[in-house]
C-alpha cells in the first residue's frame, strides 16, 4: 500500500520531471506604457536570452527556440547576452542559429558575462556577420512606425562592468519611450532613475531551480529573488526578467519547475489619461 505521503512525494515529482530543461515555452506578455505613442500600441518584441551553446546546450535546441520565435512573428527580436559557454568553437553554429531568425524590424542584441569570458571580440562578430544581428554596446537605435519613435537602448555587459547607462541614454528626449535592453536585470534601479519604460533582461535563468512552496534557492542578483523573473515594477520602469533558454553551472542541464522560455511581449498605449 502506498501512504499519503508517497502519493503527495510522487506528485511533487511528477511535476519535477515535466519541467524539465528542454520543456521551451512561449510566454506571451502585455506591458502598458505610459509614453508609447499610439502608432506602436500592439507592436511586439520577441526576446531571446542565455542560448549557453556549450556542451550542455545542443544545436538543435537553439533552432527550437528560433523556429518558435519566428512562429510567433514579432515586430523586432532582441536577445540579451550569453549567447555561449565555456569554449570559441560554439561561437559559429550559435551565430548561424541566430541568423535564421526573422522580424520586421531587424534582430538587435547585447551581451553578457559569458560571451566576455569566453571572447566577446569574436562573438560580436560572428553575430554582426553571419548573424546578421546589430550588436549595441552601450548604444541605442530608433524604430519608426507611422511617424512615431521608440527607442531601443542596449547597455554593455553589466556583470563584467563594460555597461555604461550615461552614456547610451545621453541625449535621449524627455518625452521619449525608451526600452532598454541589458544582460542583467541588476541595472533596474539605476534604469528607474533615468525614466526607462521598459527594461528587458536575463542573467538569472529564473534560478533554474524552483522549489515549491520556497522559490528559487539560489538567483544570480544582487536583490536575489525580487527580479528573478517575471514582469516587476519599479517607480514606472517596467522590467521583464526571462527564465531564458540555456543552462549553465551543472554537470548535466537541470531545470526544475522552471522551464526555459522564449518571451513575445506585446506593448500598449496607456489608456489612462
């Protein structure tokens, strides 16, 4: 006879095994800004982030995550660092992988702590190469759609301290929507300071392990679980942390109710007056 208390084990485990790191998701997320000109209501961005292709993270599961999103037919994609892990030889095949995908408004990304580990000179450009993807180093770019702007601001790895938030927003009008794209959702509070609408980040994998009833036990942030993912507020900075794709810092690729994501967020014009 099996007791309560196996019954309840197994079922914990039951949910354990089916999120596991290959079970990719399509989390589809609606932000409101106050700032976005009603030219862009509904405009979509697909944000990829963390690929790790290594040698825990095959090919095949990078081009999952990339038929997905141009299944989902965003206006712009953006993907915000650690595109490898550990070695130069998954630079290629990872930069081939990105260029399959597709969108509108082009294919922007920054990167993170890994891609400096390993060789961020090379990574920039095999994705501004073969990727056919505009790499932003604490720099910014303007999309344009009925006469309206939106501005899309990429910091510079912050975990490696090559971020520089003062100078890619310099000069940025006041009335001006801003999404700022950044490896780490640590720059949050300095983001918040400067007005930014929308930031966007990864870095944390969402824990990649989640304990039920307890959380993540371990998050790569500063401010531990409070962004480690899912969309947050701080003042009126939006902020979307994604789970991302890859994993990193086992022997084997473990995920536990925490499934990796490819996030599609849809932005709307406040209706507020």
């Amino acid at each position: 006879m099996i007791g309560l208390g196996g019954v309840a084990a197994g079922g914990v485990a039951a949910t354990w095994i089916a999120n596991d790191p290959w079970d990719l998701r399509l989390s589809r997320i609606t932000v409101e800004l106050r700032r976005l000109p009603h030219q862009l209501d509904g405009f979509t961005i697909a944000q990829l982030t963390d690929l790790h292709r290594g040698p825990l993270v095959p090919l095949s599961f990078i081009d999952k995550a990339v038929q997905m999103t141009n299944s989902a037919q965003p206006d712009l994609v953006v993907l915000t660092g650690d595109f490898i892990s550990r070695r130069r030889k998954y630079i290629g095949d990872c930069a081939q992988a990105v260029s399959a995908l597709v969108a509108p408004y082009g294919k922007l990304g920054v990167l993170g702590n890994h891609d400096y580990w390993v060789d961020a000179d090379a990574v920039t450009d095999a994705l501004t190469g073969v990727g056919r993807c505009q790499v932003l180093k604490n720099e910014r770019v303007t999309v344009e759609r009925g006469g309206a702007q939106l501005v899309i601001a990429g910091l510079d790895d912050p975990v490696t301290q090559n971020d520089d938030i003062e100078g890619t927003l310099s000069g940025v009008r006041p009335d001006a929507t801003v999404v700022l794209l950044s490896h780490s959702p640590d720059t949050v509070y300095q983001a918040a300071d400067r007005g930014v609408d929308l930031l966007l980040a990864g870095h944390t994998h969402g824990g990649q392990v989640v304990l039920p009833w307890v959380g993540p036990p371990l998050v790569n942030s500063r401010y531990g679980r409070r962004f480690a993912s899912g969309l947050k507020r701080v003042q009126s900075t939006h902020i979307y942390t994604s789970r991302g794709i890859g994993v990193v810092g086992v022997a084997v690729p473990v995920r536990i109710n925490c499934p990796p994501e490819v996030a599609l967020i849809t932005l709307r014009a406040s209706r507020s007056s």
